[in-house]
C-alpha cells in the first residue's frame, strides 16, 4: 500500500470538520459579490492536487483544458478531446468533497451545433460529475449558453483571451482598443443575459476588467487582469512552480518551487540507491 492510500485510508475514517465540508454551490457564490468576498479558483486535474487544493478551502476547481499543456505536454488547449477531459474530471471528482467542480468544454465540443453541445455537457455532468461548465466566447456562443442554463446546467463564460482561438488572436492582452474593449463588454453583457452565473476575465486591462465587472451583476474571476475582479483564478501548476525551468508569467505570482523540491527528492533518492545507502535494516520487514 503507497502512503497515499493510507492517507485516503485516515482522511474517510476522520472525516473533515463540519464547517469544511460546507460545500460551495453557485447560489453561495453568487453572494459574494454583493458582499465584497473574493471568488477564489484554481485549476487541478488529477486526485490528489484536487484533495490538496479542496482541503486548502478554494471556491471553485477548474479542470481547465489547461491539462492538455500542462499535464498532457501538448502544444496548445486545442487538442484537448472530450474523452481526455472526463478522464481528468472524474479523478478530480473523486477528490473533491467541498469546491465547485468546473470543468472546461474542450475545442469543437459545443461549437458545431446544439444537439452536439447539449450532448457533451450532458456527459461531462453526468459520467464526469462536474457541477458547471465553462465555455470560451462571447455573443456568438450566448445561445449555447441559454439552452445549458435553460436545461439546468450552470454555465460560467470565458471572455478576454480564449486560448481556444489562439491561432487568429494569439496569446497577448485583449480588448485594447476601443472597439476590442467595447466587444468584451458585449460580450459580457450576452453571457450574463444567457443565464451565465460567472465569467472568467483572461487577459485584459484592469481598467476594462473594472467596466466589465460594474456592467455586469454575475461575478468576474480575473486571471491576468486586475484586482478589481470579483474573484482571481491561476493554473495551479504556475502558482506553485511545477514546470522545470519554466517562465513565470507577469501575472502569476509563484508561491513555491515544486519543480527544485521534487528534482531534489528524485536526485537523493537515486543517489542513495546508486549508493547502496537506502534502502537500510530500518525500511525491511524480518
Ligand atoms: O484552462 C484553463 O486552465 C483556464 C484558466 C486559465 C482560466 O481556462
């Protein structure tokens, strides 16, 4: 038995605190913004970082198609398959006790037509246990948005940068001119109208993130794009430094540096293996 297991083992024997099992549904949230009370999301897409990051009293976990960079090692969000996705939701379930569990709709899932979109939310919900879902656009998607609402799916909306039209935008800041930033604010005026609970702000001015977030009452989770979001989300991977080498972004703040702790683990663990130094009498059974 791995030291996981037995941890899995203690934590449904004890059991959390009453307090922390109190778990987090669109309607709490949605009393947060009239309060003051920042929204706090952060993306996890297998068990254990979900126990981790449900354990540490975050709002919302987001298995963002992220994965497909960040656990996945692909090029870009636009390979990430519906297939992949429940793969990782339904590990992330099985981790998550309190948080919202959001999931991304991957590229081309809820694009094509209605019945294709009701389809694949129909079972990132139903196989995947997901709670809501979130999709990249703006407008031109709002219909899709209606009918998920409209069948009892909670939708949160994605505006600013969509990584999923990286190929015609690229990767910067959005709505920089005038024009751009009257289109984001439309746009977050169509989700919220389609019945959105939430938007997510990816790159953007603050000051468009601060219009964006008075012109609508539903919450703005910002990442990139200021403090005047109702709520903030990152990629857990750059909050907590798990790529090697990798460029810290000018909006992450990096908490840790995961990448040197495990490389450091691994290099003492070969070497004392190399050494004959571990394992010793102490770590063997007579
Ligand atoms: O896929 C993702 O992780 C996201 C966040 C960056 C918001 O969409």
């Amino acid at each position: 038995m791995s030291l996981l297991a037995f941890g899995d083992a203690r934590r449904h024997n004890g059991g959390m605190s009453e307090t922390k099992l109190k778990r987090v549904t669109v309607a709490s949230l949605l009393q947060k913004k009239p309060q003051g009370r920042k929204i706090t999301v952060l993306t996890a897409y297998d068990y254990p970082t979900a126990r981790i990051i449900d354990d540490a009293g975050i709002d919302i976990i987001l298995v963002g198609d992220s994965v497909g960079q960040v656990e996945l090692g692909y090029k870009s969000t636009i390979s990430v398959t519906l297939e992949e996705m429940l793969h990782h939701v339904k590990a992330v379930r099985r981790g998550t006790q309190r948080a919202l569990l959001l999931s991304d709709m991957p590229f081309l899932t809820y694009q094509i037509d209605e019945t294709t979109a009701l389809r694949n939310a129909g079972r990132l919900i139903q196989e995947g246990e997901a709670d809501a879902l979130k999709l990249e656009g703006g407008e031109a998607i709002a219909p899709i948005v209606r009918r998920l609402v409209e069948i009892g799916i909670p939708v949160v909306g994605h505006i600013g940068l969509q990584p999923q039209h990286a190929k015609l935008t690229g990767l910067s800041v959005q709505g920089r001119s005038d024009e751009a930033a009257r289109q984001i604010v439309k746009d977050a005026k169509a989700i919220e109208e389609a019945g959105a609970f939430a938007i997510v702000l990816e790159l953007v001015p603050r000051l468009l993130a601060d219009e964006v977030t008075q012109s609508v009452s539903i919450p703005t989770i910002g990442i990139g794009s200021g403090p005047s979001c109702d709520g903030q989300v990152l990629v857990t991977a750059d909050l907590i430094g798990l790529q090697l080498g990798g460029h810290a972004f000018r909006h992450v703040k990096r908490y840790a540096d995961v990448a040197s702790i495990i490389k450091g683990a691994v290099t003492a663990y070969r070497e004392e293996v190399e050494s004959a130094a571990f394992p010793t009498v102490e770590n063997s059974f007579d």
